[in-house]
C-alpha cells in the first residue's frame, strides 16, 4: 500500500509544492551533508549499544561516518569532518550511563522497531516509521525514545513545537495499536546527542503526547493524505527563504 512517514508529512507542512517535486516527482531536494551523515552513523552504533551487542564502537562509529560522507556528492569541511570524529567518540560512552540515570532500572524491548499500520478512516495509505529505541519500567510504564543529533542543545521553542513533539506523538499512537498497549502507559522521550556540549552530551527529555496533541497530530496527517490525494499542492511562500528550490526551474 502507497505510505506516508513523519519526515513526508513534515515535507508537506514545509510547503506542498516541496512535497511534490521530491516525494512525487522523485527530483532531488536536501541530498545531506556533513551533519546528516554523522547522525546516521551514531545511530547505527546507538541501535547497537541499547541492543547491548558487542561492537568496537569508535572503530564501527568511524566507519560508518566515513561511509556515509562518501555517498555525498559535494566535498565537505575537512576541519569540520575531523572534529566531528572526536565528538562522535565522546558521546558514545556517555549512552549507557545517561539511560540508566534518567530512566533507572529498565528492559529493553527493540530497537529501530517497524511501524506499518493503517490510519484511521484511511483505506488507500498506511503509516510508516520507525521507533529508535522501546523499553519498559518496573513501574509498568512504557517508554518509546528518537535519537536526535544536535549541537549544544534545545531551546525551550524547539523542544516544544508541534512539528517536533508530533513525530513521538504519531510513533506512540501507532506503536500502542501495534502492540495493543493502552496509550496511557506509554511515555515518549527524546534523546539528543549533543556534538559540542563539554558535558551532559548525552540528554533525554520527556515529551507529552496526551489525547488532545494526538488529535491535533492526527488531524494534520488526514489533512495532508486529502490534499495529496487530490493533488493539490499549494506552494507555502512562507518556506521559500530556505528552500532548495526557490527561483531554480523547479518553482519561480
């Protein structure tokens, strides 16, 4: 079945006519960087360290990075690629300490764990994603988690806007039909992986996700769904100052 994920819709609220030209038309947009690619390999090793597998983690960090910045086009700050080494390798023996501080005693359930499930009154598209991190409390709670690369931090605006809070907000609607859990014992956390912090470079924060966000979430994702389906890609002219595309062939 044809499927939305968080990053489409989060493409369709940045501006319809974006959504179109690179999740429809398949014409490139963002391609990634230096930044992107250091976030997918400390991912990579992250999945590893929750899972508890044994992994050389600078050596397989490293790796992966250099993997990832070689599938970039555009050659990239060398000074900058250097640090990000180091930073990568700073971060990563903080993980294990900073679930335990925050969370106390847990057990782990997955990691990178497949959602596909069917919306709400939707016959034609599913939702799909992926939940970096599940574990469960003595307390019976249910914890889902997304690792986030940063540099030092949050503010206050970033860590409550509603593009932000609604990823955990749909991941925990559809993570409690998967596993038919009541929302009401799931709670939703992000964990960001701080690259130029001295310290605290690894922070998980709680994000709530009760019925009325949901509902709001929801909404957004039924909204998105007709208009794609009718094909209406109305260009946000709010979005043009960062946009790829703006004044190329592709949107005047």
């Amino acid at each position: 079945m044809p499927h939305i994920s968080f990053s489409a819709l989060k493409d369709w609220n940045f501006c319809a006519w974006y959504h179109k030209l690179t999740r429809i038309d398949g014409i490139g947009g963002f391609e990634g960087n230096a930044y992107t690619a250091f976030g997918n390999a400390i991912h990579e090793v992250c999945e590893k360290k929750l899972l508890k597998e044994e992994v050389n983690e600078d050596d397989m960090f490293i790796r992966r990075f250099e993997y990832f910045l070689g599938k970039l086009e555009e050659e990239q700050d060398q000074k900058l690629v250097e640090e990000m080494r180091e930073q990568g390798k700073a971060i990563l023996p903080e993980i294990e300490d900073a679930l335990r501080d925050y969370f106390g005693e847990y057990e782990v359930l997955g990691s990178e764990i497949p959602l596909e499930e069917k919306i709400e009154d939707e016959e034609e598209y599913i939702f799909k994603g992926f939940i970096d991190g599940a574990i469960a409390t003595p307390d019976g709670k249910v914890h889902i988690f997304d690792w986030k690369t940063c540099s030092w931090g949050w503010d206050a605006q970033r860590r409550n806007a509603p593009m932000t809070t609604y990823q955990l907000t749909l991941y925990k609607h559809f993570f409690a039909r998967k596993m038919e859990i009541d929302p009401k014992n799931i709670e939703t956390h992000f964990a960001l992986l701080k690259r130029t912090s001295k310290k605290d470079r690894v922070e998980f924060f709680r994000v709530t996700s009760g019925p009325r966000k949901t509902e709001n979430a929801l909404k957004l994702l039924k909204k998105a769904l007709h208009n794609i389906k009718n094909q209406r890609y109305i260009k946000n002219r709010l979005s043009c100052r960062t946009c790829v595309f703006n004044k190329t062939e592709h949107c005047r």
